[in-house]
C-alpha cells in the first residue's frame, strides 16, 4: 500500500506542466492583466506594449530569477513554444470578438479550475528555484529560498516595476511592504523545499511536493470559495512577532520614546506620513491587545 | 556588372564605423542631450553626472543589450578610444567657449550629414546586435529580434530610464506606449536581418545592410526636411491593426460592454484617468471610421 | 627603519576585517537605516521587508559591484557568516527592549570609533573592487575605477533606488546631482588604487593602503568633531573647475545667450524648473566672482 502511495506522488510529481497547466497559469495572468484599468485602450492603442506587458505577467518569476543569478533576462524567449501559447493565449482574451473568453471565465467553476492549475504550478516553480540555484551555491541555502521564492511569487515584483517604470504605479500595491498571501505561503514553500534539498528535512521530494500543491490547491478554492482576504497564517505571524519582536512590552514600557521619535520624525521629512499613521496604527492595536 | 554591384555593396557593408561614423553618432546624441531643459546647468554644477549622462546617451544601446544578454554593463568602458572620442565631443559639444559647435551645429547641411551618417551606424548595430544573441541562442529568433531592437533603438529606454531615476522623468516620452519612428524601423530591420540570419530570406547580407540604410537615410532625410512627424509605415499599420485585431466590428458591435466596463475601470481607481481617455479617443476614432 | 615601517604597513595591509571592521561597518549602516523616518514603524508591521533594506544598506556596494560585472547579486548572501552577524545586529539594534542599542551608540565616542572602523573596511573595499575588475578587463581602467567606486560607495545609490522603487525616494538625497563627500573621497581613492594597479603610481600598495586610510579616517573624525559639512576639496573642485570647464568666461562674455537659452527651456517643460533655479544661483555665484 505503501509502495503504492509512493507509486502515486511519483507519478504526481513527474506530471508535465506543458500543455494544460500552462495554459491556466498564461489565462489567469492575462486575465489579471485584462481587469487592470485601462489594459484594453493599451491592447488598442499599442498592441505589442500590450503584448510585452503579458508576456512580463506570465513568465515574470522566471525573468526575476534569471537576474538574481545573472543569467539572461531573454532566456525565456528562446522557448517558443511556452511563448506561442501565451501569445495565443493574450490574442484571444484580448481581441476575441464581443469577448467570448471573458464570459466563459466569468463562470466560477472555470476560475476555480484555472486558479487551482495555476497553484499547482506555483509548486512545480519553487522547485525548479530551489534546484536551479543549488546548481550555482552548492550550500547557499539563503541563494535557494530567495531564488525560489523569486521564482514563485516573482512575478508581481516584475509588473509592479514594470508599473513603476510606466508611470502608473498604485504605492498601495507594494509587494514587500504587506506581503500578499500568495508572496507569504510561497515563501514558506521555499524555505521547506529548501530544508527538504539540503537534507534537513527527511522527506522525499515527491511526498513533499505532493502535500503541498493539495495544501496550496485547498486555500486557494476555499479563499475563492468564501471570498476571505485573511491570512491562515495570521495567528501563526502574530505569535512569532510576539515572541522574535516583542511588540508588546516594548511598546508598553518605552511608548513615549516611540511616539516622541516619531512625532520628531514626522516633523522631520515629508515622507515620514504615511508611515507615522502607519506606526500610530500598530501601536493603537498593540494598545488594545495590552488593554 | 553584377559582380561590380556585389563588390560595391561588399565594400559598403565593410566600411569601419570606426572615426568618422561614431563622431557623427556621439555628436548627434550628445547635441540631443544638451537640448533637454536644463542640461547645460547641470553640466556647470556637476560635469561629471553630464558625462556620464551623455555616454548613455551615446551607447545606451549597447548597455540594454548587454544587460538582455548577462553581460557586464559595463564592457562599453573597457572600449578607451570610442570613451575618449565621445567625451571629447561631449566636452567641445558643453564647454567650448561661446558655443561654437552648436552654431555649427545649427547649420541644416550639417545636422543633415550628422543625422544621414547616424542612421548608418543603427544598421551596423542592429546586425550586431543579431550577429551577438544568435552565439548565445543558435535558433532563438525571438532573443535575436529582441536584441537587435535593443542595440539599435535601446538607447531612448536606458536614458529615460536614467530619467526616472534622476527624478525628471516626462511620461509623454515613453518609448513603449507610442513606439516612435525610430524605434518602429529598427524593429523592421531587426526582424528582416534576423530571416537573413536564419536564411528564411535569400538575400546576401551586404545587400541587405545596402538597402536598408539607404532606406533609413532616405527616410530620415526626407523626414528632417519636411519636418514632418507622420510615419511612413501608418496606412500599413492602421490595415495590420484592422486585420489582426479586428478594431471596427469590435467597436461597432460590442462598445456598450467596452464602455460599461471602461466607466467602471474609471471609478475604481485613480490611475486609469489618461488611459481612460484614450479609450475615448480610441472609441472616437474608430466610430468616425463606420459612420 | 624602512623594513620596520614596511612591515608594519604590510601587518596592517593584512588585517582581516572579518569580525570587529565588520560588526563596525554593519552598525553604522544599520543606525543610519534606522535614523530615517519610519524605519521603526516598518520593522514592526514588516520585519522581513526592514531585514531586507538593513541587507541593503549592508551590502550595498557589493551587489551594485556584482551587478556591474554581470555576476548574481545574490552571491552575497552565499556568505552565511556575514549574513548572520548584520542580521543580528539588525535584531539587537531594531528589536532590543528599550533601545539599549541606541542609547549606547548616542554616545559620541561610540559613534567616533564605529565611523573611524567603517572608513577603514571603505579601502578595503575599493582595493577588492578594483582588483576584481582587473581580472575581468586587463587594461580597463576605467572598469577599474568604476568597480571600485561603485563597491566602495554605491551603497547609497542602491538604497536610493530601493527607496524610489518603495515610493518614498527624496529627490533632494541625489548621489550623483551633487555628490557627496563620502563619494568624492571614494573615487579619489578609486582612482589611486587604479593607478598603482596599473603601475602608473610607483608606490607599494600596502604603504598606499596605510596612507589612504589614514586620510579617510581623519577627515572623517575631524568632519563628526566638527560638524562640518563642507569638503576640504572645495577650493581644488574650484580651481579645477574654473580650469577645464572655463565657467567665468563662459559667463561673462556669453551669459546673454545662457539666459535667454534657459528661460525658453523655463517655458518649454514644466520638469525644467527646479534645474533652471539652480543655474541661476550658478550664475549668480560666477557674476559675483567675476564682480
């Protein structure tokens, strides 16, 4: 039975991404790029601005990961197949007539299967990282969580820099000063194939990888599902910052340096308003827990 | 005869860009810098961000590529007499008493020569560009066209990316929303010298580099006498924009859906007010277009 | 004597930085991250994005070296070792209760001696650059410089790109506007360095490394007791300035042409203001010299 179950992650672990799982992961991104505001006048106005656009949401990770370890940028172009088919795959979300693909999305079910696809080839990336980079530091294993990670979640680090360099970038949207969901449990992802890689972890790889696309899959749909925004991983997060940042107490005793600090600061520069209320915000939460 | 006319268009293709070309294209570049608002004080304040300001102007090109490809930025530093030459022309161009080379410069015999020998040395470098990628991906044509788009036309992205980052960034210039003239013929002629490369087109590569660059001094040529901004490729364009992506019935049948969602876009979020716009002007054009 | 005096320049040319020049270099650059508006509150709402920048300012210099000679980035994080030691001091000094840290490093001895350490591993640094350029480009002295610049002082222009790409970049902290004297020192040495590696400088290179840091050191003590900003280059900045760039003459006989020149730009742009105030206070310097 045992064998058996091993018989099944192998096989699992060994499922081409090519065909199928591409394309959900190509759809869902330009589909992401589509509901941006504006993307259609772009498509219209300047099609190949459009078109690099997508290309940058649906192999941003790799191109992110291919600069960390100085590798090029291009290598993704050389694959013509993968850019055929997201080429395609733009063309259709975008100039179909009376946009039949939008409709078609539009049904949930279809989301859920596309987005569920997508998470798994989320898992297929990190590994990919995470071997990548061991080929260059044999035990750097930071190089591996970063460059795993980057390959992962990479991908909004590239658009929103893309954004930035258009002009139209939303500060809201800053990918590491609130990590997202997925930039968090991709993350995690890193740091565990990682340990698994460098053997501190004594699991194999495809039970590994197994585990977590049907952990990644399940908070997906059920996020989708119940239209939740908030983390699994709150408690777990506020816990750690307890203990490894000792918000608590160090807001209770030394409170009025902090604000003294900061109101200094928010004399100091211009910039310093946003994240003063910021600071003021965390520090009425941290109040209340102390109430 | 025919062996005369292969001979010239050998002798042509071996010419060396080497002094008179590259003065010609640093003198060009660096006389576009000095005519941004401003520059000229910045020389005075601080001569050595002018200089390096004016080498990305003169061989911005060169560094997009290299950074496509994983290269190191800074190779074109390594390069000591194409450096001296373009500083010596920066420092006559910024510092020569009473501005003696730009009222030569003003003459229109001489920005004619300058601008004609300049788009010389945009040929030399798309196929540069295109020789180079094709050692890195033997049949990646895509990496080819990119990087001969690059070395050709890449120095607009680098300066105004330098821009960005200086703070005096002007988003109507970008490169990749409105695709300037210049940029659009180097795309031409990366892809054509890309199918000659590749052997998808039977021509010798001489003769190619020949009619090529006699078409981009023509047109340029022409361009700069009747000042005009219209470029040649438009009535093409506007039948390839008609072909592929369909614009009229699109408009005609589906522009309720197209505006519902445009006007929502324009409530959701702050940035999407120009593209918002364009839309506009976009529906505008293409509704006179049916009536 | 001679050999006493060798060995000791030669003994101090091969101390290792390792442990204690680094902790220095790491505190200093910590607390300057610190100092800035908001820091804190970013370290308690996001701890892994405060790690992320305190790694910056770190190691700043040697990612933007790296990314010069198109090496991965990330190498630095291949060094655990390093890696540890600035991460904990980024623990103790954001994290420590009641800012036990701070407290100790606001006493100005404190600050003297962790400076003074910070400028010694300052010509370690551009010593390392520059030879590890030499390896890339055997005759490239000007890679050489700008290696060993950009490892000695690119610090900052990562950070500021940092700050650009999170939003908050303050256009007035400009490192190559005005550059500062941290900067100017750097290249000075730079350009040292390069010289004795090219053996132009006939000097052994640990008496230059014992010389330079001396001077370093000095300055920099002398500038914190002081609480001088100003560089003790200014009157050679002025001299060579008036030398090449001809700015008094230039002025005085062409200054109509100047204004009328920079007033249409006033008109021309909106971007053009801030630069056309600074000519002006340019020009009002130099009529007052020349007065």
């Amino acid at each position: 039975m045992d064998s058996a179950w091993d018989e099944l992650t192998l096989a699992f672990s060994r499922t081409s991404m090519f065909p199928f799982f591409d394309i959900a992961h190509y759809l869902v991104s330009v589909m992401a790029l589509k509901h941006q505001p504006g993307a259609e006048a772009v498509a219209l106005r300047n099609p190949l601005s459009s078109w690099f656009t997508a290309m940058l949401h649906c192999f941003g990770g790799g191109i992110l990961s291919c600069v960390l370890l100085a590798e090029p940028p291009l290598r993704f172009l050389a694959n013509h197949t993968n850019i055929l088919l997201a080429s395609s795959i733009w063309y259709i979300t975008f100039f179909c007539p009376c946009d039949l693909v939008c409709q078609g999305y539009s049904f949930l079910p279809v989301q859920l299967l596309a987005a569920g696809m997508k998470e798994v080839t989320r898992t297929w990336k990190i590994v990919g990282g995470v071997t990548h980079a061991s080929s260059y530091y044999k035990n750097g294993w930071i190089v591996m969580i970063a460059v795993g990670w980057a390959r992962g979640a990479g991908g909004t680090i590239v658009t929103n820099f893309e954004q930035l360099v258009k002009g139209s970038w939303k500060p809201e949207t800053e990918e590491w000063l609130k990590l997202s969901y997925p930039a968090k449990v991709t993350l995690l992802g890193s740091v565990i194939f990682t340990f698994q890689h460098t053997k501190y972890l004594s699991i194999s790889k495809h039970n590994l990888m197994f585990f977590y696309t049907i952990f990644l899959v399940t908070t997906k749909i059920t996020m989708m599902l119940t239209k939740t925004s908030v983390s699994p991983f709150a408690s777990f997060e506020d816990i750690l910052g307890r203990m490894l940042f000792g918000r608590q107490q160090q807001f209770s005793t030394c409170g009025k340096k902090n604000e003294i600090k900061s109101s200094f600061n928010g004399t100091g520069s211009s910039t310093s308003k946003p994240t003063i209320d910021a600071s003021d915000k965390v520090k009425k939460k941290h109040t209340k827990k102390t109430e």
